[in-house]
C-alpha cells in the first residue's frame, strides 16, 4: 500500500520527546510542512490551473481582444497594466485553491492528526503563510515571464524589478490571510465562493483592465481607490515609469490593514479546526 504525501511528510517529521513549543524545531518542522504544502499545490490540477493556467490564457486573450484598443487610448502598451493585473488575479486565485485545500483537510481530519503528533503547534500555519510566500513568487516570476513574451519590460532598471515583484508578494499575503480567515470559520465553501466573486468584480473595476478614465464618472473613485488597482498602479510605476509613492503606500496599508485584522481570526479558527 502506497502512502500518500501528507502520510510521507508527517512520518518525517522529527520524533521528539518532552517539551515541543521550542524555536529550535519550529524551524526544521516548518520547512518540512511547507514542503509538503508546495508539493500537495503542485499536484493537484485544480490549483495549477487557478494559479497559473487561468491567468496566462486571461493575458493572452486580453491583450490579443483589447490590447490595440486600451494602447492608442492610453497612450502606452496594454501590458504595463494588464500583466500586473493578471498576475494579482493569480496570486488571489491560488489563495482561494488553498483555502478549498485547507476545508479539505480539515474535513478529513488531517489537521486534527497533525495537531496531536509532538511538533510545534505554530509550525501548522507558519508553514502556510512560508508556503504562500514561495508560491505568489513563482506564479508571479511565471505570469511576468508570459508577459515577456508578449512584450512587457521592465523599463525602469533592475532594482525597481526587483521591488516589483515585492507588491504581488505582500498582496498576497494580505489575501491569504482573509482567505484563511474565512475558510477555517467556514464549514462550508459558500464563504469563500463569495470572495471568489468579489475578487473577480474587482479584477473588472480595476486600472489594470482598462484605464481610469474609460469608467464613468461615479465608478472613478470606487476603482481608483480599490486594492487591487493601487497594486497596480505601484507596479505599472515601477515597470514603465510614474507614480509609485502614493499607490505602494496604499497597497501596504491595504496589505498590512489586512493582515492584522484577520490574522488572530485565521489563528484562532486553525486552532478550532485542528482540535475539532
């Protein structure tokens, strides 16, 4: 009988004895749950498709249906504001595939499993904010790597690149975090379904579908001041040139805004759906 990868991961899990809430195996234990995360995402298909797939094809058929027509009138390629768009849509969507993964295991009592073996009780979600990290990176590297292709650059040198790439990362973290929050509180899926929806809403009243202007005028200050847009913005500046202060403030306040108020909830809810 074969076992499965979250059966590997667990036998690998160092054998202790005696007192397990030390920094000293909160590390080792991490890193060997957050492989095990990595892996689980990188099997399953609907994750792939979510982070990666989805996203690519969306950056294809936007550019090829409205690239022309977004470039004469904003004056400056379609891509500078839809391959930062798409590739938030990838970090928001592979969040939401982890948190069906998170139900999943809870459901088949995984998490209560986990919970009673002698590893660190902190290393369960650690490992998932760790695993959430690796992964927004690489779907982020991929996503910009299909915009490449297409012809985004990176204009404004390799040190602003580099920052670029640190916008979709905290982002991410932000939404993971409420994701998480959600999913654990949740018995049933209706929850995250519903921030499914609201993240696809305001992928289409963003300034990375179209420009701030094409919008009417009473839905202007909705979409300018909206998340995901001034991640957008920050990343557009960063990439081609502009803006960058006022819009990487914002998607930090948003981020961080985010991250403390959902983050002793995702704690708390993790710690109910371990023990039930």
């Amino acid at each position: 009988m074969t076992q499965t990868d979250d059966q590997v991961a667990a036998a690998n899990l160092p054998v202790v004895h005696g007192h397990t809430e030390t920094w000293r195996l909160l590390v080792p234990q991490t890193v060997i749950q957050t492989r095990r995360l990595l892996l689980r995402w990188w099997r399953d298909p609907l994750t792939m498709v979510q982070s990666l797939v989805f996203p690519a094809l969306l950056l294809i058929v936007l550019n090829t249906v409205l690239g022309k027509q977004i470039s004469v009138f904003s004056g400056a390629s379609a891509l500078y504001g839809s391959v930062p768009m798409v590739a938030l849509v990838g970090v928001m969507s592979g969040s939401l595939a982890g948190a069906i993964t998170l139900g999943r295991e809870r459901d088949q009592g995984l998490l209560a499993r986990l919970w009673v073996l002698p590893v660190h009780r902190a290393s369960g979600l650690a490992s998932r904010i760790l695993a959430e990290g690796v992964r927004i990176l690489l779907c982020t590297m991929v996503l910009f790597g299909v915009g490449m292709l297409l012809g985004f650059r990176f204009e404004q040198g390799l040190l602003a690149g580099i920052a670029l790439f640190g916008v979709p990362l905290l982002y991410g973290l932000g939404f993971a975090t409420l994701v998480t929050a959600c999913a654990v509180f949740s018995a049933k899926a209706a929850l995250v379904e519903a921030v499914s929806l609201g993240s696809s809403i305001m992928m289409f009243f963003s300034t990375g579908f179209v420009p701030l202007a094409a919008y009417p005028r009473w839905a202007q200050p909705i979409v300018a001041h909206q998340p995901m847009s001034y991640a957008i913005d920050a990343m557009r500046g960063l990439s081609l040139g502009g803006a960058v202060r006022t819009p990487l403030l914002a998607t930090v306040a948003w981020s961080v805004g985010a991250i403390v108020v959902f983050a002793v909830p995702a704690a708390v809810g993790y710690r109910r759906a371990s023990r039930s």
